[in-house]
C-alpha cells in the first residue's frame, strides 16, 4: 500500500492518466473518484491523498509520479498552529520544499496537522525536516502575551510575525510563489507580489507541510513547558480546559502567566 499526496493542479491528469492505462473506474464512498485493475486499487480523497493498494503499489506510485510535472521554482507554504490553544506557544513556520525534492516529499503524503494524530505527526516531521527548508517563530506565552499588550489583536500580532518569515525565506530561498494560509478577512500581503492569501490554504501542499512542521514544534515546546514546571498541561481551548486554567490562576498565578496565552482575558469566554 502507498499514500502520497497530489497536488490539487495534478488530479486530473493523474486520472486521466489512469483511464487511458485501461484501469475501470469504482463506486467508493468518500472519494473523488475511484479506479481499478488487475489486482490494483486507486482512490482518491478530498484531502489530496491518493491511496494504491494491491499489486505493485510501489510501482504504479512511480508511475504517478512521472505524471506529474516538477516545479521549476522553490515551493513556499506558511501556517501556524496554537492561535486557538489556551496554553503553549503561538507557532508560525513557513515551510520551502526545493524543486528537486518535491515528488519526495509527495510520497510522505503531507497534510493538515488538524487531520493526523500527533503521534504521527512526530514521525512524519523527521522526514519532513530532511526534505524541506523551514523558518519558524515561536511565541511563547509570555512573551506572547507582552506582544499582544502592544497589538491587542492576534492577527495583526500575526501579520507582522508572517512578514518577516515572508522576508527570510525570500531572500534565503527565492520561492516561485508563497502560500498562507488564511486567517483573517483581510489581506495584509497585497504588497507582496509573490504571496498568495488563501482559503484552505492546507490544499497547497508547502502550506500543509508547514503546519506539520509548526505542530512538531508546538508539541516540542508544550512538553519542554510540562518538564520545566512538572505540570501536565492540557491542548486545545474546551471547556475543560479553560477551567484548568482558571484554577491555575487561582492557585498559583506566577506559574499561569508562564503557560497561558492572553493571560488575562481567558476568563472572558
């Protein structure tokens, strides 16, 4: 069995591919589309993956492969991870994958982190990281939180951490084009003719290695944070969660302002 992921422009011709192969397409529930030979299984998900199972998936996986056409130009994906989380880190990485290493890192069926368990992400980021170049800022709660007494607005606060990211891995890498994934209405790249802000932006493919990239780091820091101050701390931002915060608070509040992020508004809601 082989999962890689195909780029979103690749489908098609991937499956067009596969029809003049002599492969019979299938009804598979969840799928865009599903095909089959002798002894050999496609589907295709929403998600970007493509699943072969059966005889010679190695083989038919490079055959894919070969449909696919090579960037010529570094590939750029941004996306942060921790926004939503009451304790940890804010994280923004942008991920660049060079030309030469792109069907590479296809087979590694890279994806939003909010679809892999983080187990998987752990594994998956160690391969990754050999693959791709990546700029990361971490923002750890408290200096988070000093950050935002300045900006009173996450996303602005995010603006200004993407664009000297943007800056770095331009100058470092000169990507072909920059993905970032969108987190708010309005634009802050219109200045920056590379930069595409967009909806879904896991579909690209440098955005969803990002985002893996950022989780790795996120869970990294979140249990250097759990060794340094023997406390075992929750993810997330439920309704259990903010009421362990609000009893850290209470009980020892030197130790809250080290791990919660917007400190003193997360009573609020």
């Amino acid at each position: 069995m082989v999962a890689l992921r195909l780029p979103q422009e690749e489908i098609e011709k991937v499956e067009t591919s596969l029809k003049e192969s002599g492969l019979k397409p299938r009804k598979v529930k969840n799928t865009l589309w599903s095909y089959e030979g002798k002894g050999i299984y496609f589907n295709m998900y929403p998600s970007g993956t493509l699943l072969i199972q059966g005889k010679d998936a190695e083989g038919w996986a490079s055959k894919v492969l070969g449909v696919i056409e090579y960037p010529r130009f570094p590939l750029a994906g941004c996306d942060e991870v921790g926004k939503g989380d009451i304790f940890g880190p804010l994280v923004l990485c942008c991920a660049v994958i060079p030309p030469e290493n792109f069907k590479k890192v296809l087979l590694l069926n890279p994806k939003d982190s909010k679809l892999l368990k983080d187990e998987d992400i752990m594994k998956k980021a160690q391969e990754l990281r050999k693959l791709v170049k990546v700029k990361c800022i971490t923002l750890m709660p408290e200096r988070f939180n000093e950050l935002y007494k300045k900006y009173r607005n996450i996303n602005r606060l995010m603006d200004d951490a993407y664009k000297k990211l943007i800056d770095e891995v331009s100058r470092e890498f000169n990507p072909g084009r920059i993905v970032v994934d969108r987190y708010s209405s309005r634009n802050p790249f219109q200045s920056y003719s590379r930069v595409e802000f967009i909806e879904k932006g896991e579909r690209d493919i440098a955005v969803s290695v990002a985002s893996m990239l950022a989780r790795e780091k996120y869970l990294t820091k979140l249990k250097e944070l759990e060794k340094d101050n023997n406390i075992e701390i929750p993810k997330g931002a439920g309704s259990h969660v903010r009421e362990f915060a609000n009893q850290l608070k209470r009980k020892n509040p030197t130790l809250a302002q080290r791990l919660i992020k917007i400190y003193e508004d997360v009573t609020q809601s």
